[in-house]
C-alpha cells in the first residue's frame, strides 16, 4: 500500500473528456490528449491494497490491479506496464471499452466512490507504447506445429498472440477486407482509435503471426482443407447474428440492424462513403435497444447530423444506487449512467434521448415503402406488461435494431467440416476446456495427425465484453497448446464453463 490515508485525503478525479459540443463534431477519441501524469499516479495511491482484491476476482482476466497500482503511484510505468501485460495482451483495447467491473468491486466503492482503474490502465498502456515498453515477443523456439485461427477479433487476436509466442505458426483469416473483427468495424472511432488496432496488428506480424484478411472459411475456402492443412483451429467468429424485431411494418425500408449501420460508418472514416440509405444526416432517428451497441450509434448519428435522435429501452431508468437484490461485490450493477454519446446529446439537444419502459408496437410507413413513424407503448417496470392507453407516434426515417445477439454464423461450410454444434443458446457447443463438442455423426479425430477444433470468445460464450473475448482467448490457446505439445506454459484465465457474477 503506497499510501495508508491515501484513500481518505485524495478524491476521485476522473480523466477529463472533450466538451460535448466540441467531439460530437468530429471523430477521434472523446478523451483529451495526454492525461496529466501526477494526477494518475495520484489516483493510484487512492487503492487500499487490500488483503482480499474484490476487483482482482472480478476481472475475467484476472488482473494484478493493486500491483500495478503501487507501480503507476510510483510513476514506475515499465514496471506497471509489465504487470499489466502479465494478464492482458491488449490493455489500451480494454482501457477504451471495458466497463471496468472491476470498480464496480472496488472495496472503497463500499463508502465511497472507486479507484479509477480503468483511467489507470489506460494510462498504463498508453504509457507503454509511448515510452518503447512495447515490442515483439519472439518464441525462443518454434514447435514445427502450425493453428489456423478463424476470426480476427479481439478472442482471436488474444489467441493468437499467446500461441505464436509459443512457438507455433498461426495464420488468423478474417472474412472481412481489414484484420480486427468488431474492433475494426463495429467499434466507432471516437471510442477507440483504430491506430491502437494497428499498433498491436503490427506488433503481432513483427512476432510471426499470418494475417490472411478477405478469405471467408467455409464460403471462400474450404473448411476441410482447413483443418487437413493445420493441426489445430480455434474458432473465434464471434456473435454475429443478429436478434430480431418481430412485429408489424419491419420489412419497411429504411430499418437497419446496428451492425449493419455501424460497419458502414466505420468504413466512411477510411474513406468509404456512407451510402444514403445508411446515412442520419438530416433524418429523424430512433434507436431500438438500451445497451452499448445502442449508445454507439447514438454517438455516431449525433456526428452524422441527425435531426433528432430518441433511444428506445423496454427496461426502466435504474437508480443510482444498488438495488437489494445487486449487493456489492455484485460486478456491474444495474444503475443509472451516461455515456459520452448521452451527454452529446444532452449538450445538443438538452434532455436524455432514452425513452425507458417502452416497446416497439409497429411502423408506419409512407406511400413508397419507406419507414416514416415508429409506434410505442409504455410497459410496467416489474414484468414489461404494455399498459393500455400509452401509444405514442416518433417521427422515424432511420431506424436502427440494437437487440444484441443470437449468436455466430451457423454457415453449414464451416459448421459441418469442423465438427461444430449449436447450444440452445445458438452458440457453438464445447467442453470447459475450449474444444468443440462434435455432432454424433462426426466421429472424433484423435491419433497421430489428428486436428482438434476449440471454441472461443462469443462464438462460445454469447455476446459479451471485450475482456472476457480477450480472457476466453487466452484459455482457448491454454487448450489448444496443451493438445499439441501435451501440456502448456500458457496461463488460462478462465474455463468455458466459467461465468461472470452479474
């Protein structure tokens, strides 16, 4: 503990970001530039240290949290960089989007506000990269065994970094034009650079790794080959189906799935055009869906020019504070918050564009097919029971779905040759230790020359944080290199079987 009563003399003093009005006009990150060092390493000195790190248990990845906190209180940053990549291959990817957990089990959060980890580690990170802490990892040796990785988002990633560090030849191949999955065009920019993606892309292929971007595994190239050609795969596609809205006027023009809305505005940055049907410039827009996705399109409509923006959530406005049934160390309580595309739009528009406790009823569409309103009912908070009497018409000519997930893509071409199966919950099914669970026709492949499949990320899991695709990455290559060299050096953070607390 760096400082005994430094907990009770030094106030929370989150990192500051760039006026609402201001980053609502442009897309890079919402954080200003370099945070003002003293001041982090100030923060640092607010952690307790404690006998039992409620926030270390809370993390999927199993960070060294009070250990790089002495370290950044110190202002040592090789050391707490070094520790911080002990449990993390891509610490300024979790710095950017982790809602941090692990400060909802901050002891201090008991009686007052939380150590502010996540500003910590991003500082951390983004201190390692500019002081040279960062560099290739070469493997002492190379184990003449080569792992085909399906998927190049932050799962796949992880998984391949630890299994080229361990020697062997990974090749990750990604459907899509750019290597990043969800990183690279379902993360809006001015949540995270897509420089820091490059950054560790490069890091990565300086170390070994094959990227082969633009080939779709059971479409573009054969999946049996794929497996006859590797002695491992790890499929790492992510949840990529979308859930769907089922109810009147959903084929009208001009409703999208988020995703589909998100990867188009992703690409504009890089100079592809937004088409105009994808475009909210000078439209009316409503948001269905309460969650993360939705708030980064709440952000990106508000920099497109929306005309107006309205966020539907079926759920309530949480409170402040805990609920009974949330008690801490409850990770990731259910309470009010805003995001930074929240208060964008609080600075725009002067009120909160969420309309909570409301459900989508129908859309009404013009005389050419277009989507023109979208029709609401209010639902009780308990059981999300529409109440009579409370229809309400929001003028839409945009409308984005975000509902989550199903689950990934369940293309015979890759599901078929590799052996995979579907759980109730559309994901991929496997055992605690990451590999596929064969349909009973597939007989298992096992002897000398044999390929075992393992599952990872939201492939396996369902949609989830980036920390836990990073976390089931680094267990997936555990797996996968125990089967090829018969055990493993590798740590492994978690079991599939493992599940977060809230």
């Amino acid at each position: 503990m760096t400082d005994p009563a430094g907990f009770l003399r030094i106030p929370r003093r989150p990192t500051p970001s760039r006026p609402p009005g201001e980053r609502a006009r442009d897309w890079d990150e919402v954080h200003q530039g370099q945070p003002l060092l003293p001041v982090v390493s100030d923060q640092a000195r607010r952690c307790m240290d404690c006998g039992v790190p409620f926030c270390h248990g809370a993390c999927p990845l199993g960070n060294l949290i009070p250990e790089w906190n002495v370290y950044a209180a110190h202002g040592d940053w090789a050391t707490a960089a070094e520790r911080l990549h002990a449990t993390n291959n891509f610490p300024e990817f979790t710095g950017c989007l982790c809602p941090a957990p692990c400060e909802d089990s901050c002891v201090l959060a008991l009686t007052d506000e939380s150590v502010g980890i996540k500003q910590i580690e991003r500082t951390v990170a983004e201190q390692a990269w500019a002081r040279g802490y960062v560099s290739p990892l070469r493997p002492a040796r190379l184990s003449g065994r080569s792992v085909a990785v399906v998927g190049s988002g932050p799962a796949g990633l992880a998984a391949a970094q630890q299994l080229t560090r361990a020697g062997h030849a990974v090749t990750v191949y990604e459907r899509a034009d750019r290597v990043g999955g969800l990183l690279r065009y379902g993360i809006p920019d001015f949540k995270m650079s897509k420089d820091r993606l490059d950054s560790r892309i490069a890091q990565m292929e300086e170390e070994g790794t094959v990227f082969r971007p633009g080939v779709d595994v059971g479409r573009g190239l054969d999946a049996d080959r794929l497996r006859s050609d590797h002695d491992a795969v790890v499929v790492a596609t992510g949840a990529t189906r979308p859930r769907e809205l089922h109810c009147e006027g959903r084929m009208l023009r001009g409703i999208h799935h988020a995703m589909e809305y998100l990867t188009a505005a992703n690409r504009a940055t890089s100079s592809c055009p937004v088409p105009a049907e994808l475009s909210a410039r000078g439209k009316d827009v409503v948001i269905v869906g309460g969650g993360d996705t939705g708030s980064d399109c709440l952000g990106t409509v508000l920099r497109q020019g929306a005309a107006s923006v309205v966020q539907v959530d079926v759920n309530p406005r949480p409170g402040p504070d805990r609920t009974a049934d949330e008690p801490w160390p409850l990770v990731h309580p259910r309470i009010h918050r805003l995001s930074h595309a929240h208060e964008e739009a609080l600075a725009r528009d002067g009120a909160d564009p969420r309309a909570f406790s409301s459900v989508t009823v129908r859309f009404d569409g013009d005389p050419s097919g277009a989507v023109r309103a979208l029709v609401l009912n209010a639902v009780a908070p308990d059981d999300r029971r529409p109440l009579p009497g409370t229809n309400r018409e929001i003028s839409a000519q945009l409308v984005l779905l975000a509902l989550g997930f199903r689950g990934p893509d369940q293309d015979p071409g890759l599901v078929v040759p590799l052996g995979l199966t579907a759980t109730e919950q559309g994901t991929f099914a496997r055992t605690p230790d990451f590999a596929a669970l064969p349909v009973a026709a597939t007989p298992p492949r096992e002897g000398p020359g044999s390929t075992a499949v393992f599952v990872a990320g939201d492939a396996g899991r369902g949609a989830s944080l980036v920390v836990w695709a990073i976390a089931e990455g680094r267990a997936a290559a555990a797996a996968a290199d125990r089967f090829l060299r018969g055990a493993t050096e590798l740590p492994s953070p978690i079991r599939a079987t493992d599940r977060p607390l809230a």
